[in-house]
C-alpha cells in the first residue's frame, strides 16, 4: 500500500537559518507531489507542484524552493528563513490515474 | 482564475441538526470537485469526490453546474463530524494542481 512519510514533525528555526523538509512516498510510481502552506484563514495554499523529477512549478513568489531529486523525494527549502515562513507545511502525492490527492501529516514550522 | 470559496470560518450546530456548508468555485472548464476533512489530531483527508456521487458518513455533496456550486450536506449532524472541512477542485485536461478553499470549521454542539 501507499505511504506518505514528511519529517520533522515540528521545528522550531531562528530567522536567517536555512530550511530543509522532506517528504517521500512509499509504494507508487511517477506520482504527482505537492507543497502546500495551511494557515488560519487563509486556507491551503498551493506552493509547490512537481509531476517528475526535477519538474517543478511554483505557485507563488516566495523565500523558498522546492526540489525532486529522486521520483518518490519532495524536498522544501530556504536558504534564510523569515518570520513570515511560520506555518504549517503540508506534503501530498497523487498516482497517475488517481484522482484524489493524499496528505501527509504536516511540519509545524515557527520561525524565531 | 481558478478559485474556491468558502463564505463560512466557523458554523456551529446542534447535535441531530442540519449542516450545509457552503462552497462556490470559480473555473472556466469542467472541474472536479472534492471535500477535505481534517479532524483533530489527524491528517488532512479525503471526505467525497462529486464524480462518485456517494454519501460518506452521511455527508452528501452535489455539484451544481449553473450556480458553480458544491455544497455539503448532512440531515442531522453528530458530534463526531466536528472537525475543518475544505473544498477543493481540481481542474480538467491533465491538470495537475488542487486549489483549496479556505476551510470551514464545523462544531457540532451537544
């Protein structure tokens, strides 16, 4: 079966520090990965979207990037982090031929 | 622009109830639509998809073409439903990305 791993947990980084967050499925091929930012009324935000390895296309202008260096690896980043970074990231994949997209259990990132 | 819209932050109801929670969208295609529910201390999933036209834990959702609309339904809401609902869509013709609504928390009310 299909799983869905996105590590840390929780991570708490001062301001000017980079970033790495890491999500990697289990138990499919050539999946659809996502990068979304859920933040109190504002919703799921779309960041990210990559569907093969080193595609990706960014939603929106911001201090971060994201990387697909192997098929089932999705990888966020900032080189410095602001205050404006907190949030709660969200991972997610989608199978070719699938039409609902499976969520991860999500980084509570607080930038100090 | 591809958009969704979810009027309501908060929508508190008594157990045994009715519970409408609205979604409006905004695509030129044909989309497909879905509903997302995360309850407390659990990942973000998968409620119902309008192509499957089901009822699951006895929410239903229609999608309605001419008003642009997908609204979720429940006759008598239980306190277990409490939980943050999100509407997505997704788009037609090999789309790849999922837009989200900016979610609707559901308190249902003993």
């Amino acid at each position: 079966s299909q799983t869905i791993h996105q590590w840390p947990a929780t991570l708490v980084q001062p301001v000017g520090s980079p970033l790495s967050l890491e999500c990697t499925v289990e138990g499919t091929s050539n999946p659809n990965l996502y990068w979304y930012r859920q933040a109190a009324g504002r919703g799921l935000q779309l960041l990210f979207y990559s569907v093969g390895i080193g595609q990706i296309s960014s939603e929106v202008p911001q201090n971060l990037s994201a990387s697909r260096p192997q098929d089932r690896q999705f990888i966020l980043s900032s080189k410095k982090l602001l205050l404006s970074d907190s949030g709660f990231y969200l991972c997610a994949w989608r199978g070719q031929g699938d039409t609902e997209a499976f969520f991860g259990q999500g980084t509570r990132l607080t930038v100090v | 622009a591809q958009r969704v819209t979810q009027p309501e932050k908060l929508l508190s109801v008594f157990k045994g109830a009715p519970v409408e929670l609205k979604c409006n969208y905004s695509y030129s295609g044909s989309p497909e639509l879905f509903w997302y529910v995360q309850y407390s201390r659990q990942r973000l999933q998968l409620l119902l998809r309008h192509i499957s036209r089901e009822s699951i834990k006895g929410f239903t959702a229609d999608l309605n073409k001419g008003e642009t609309s997908f609204h979720l339904k429940k006759p008598f809401a239980q306190e277990e439903d409490s939980a943050m609902y999100y509407c997505a869509l997704r788009g037609s013709g090999g789309t790849y990305k999922y837009i989200f609504g900016t979610g609707t928390r559901l308190k249902v009310l003993a």
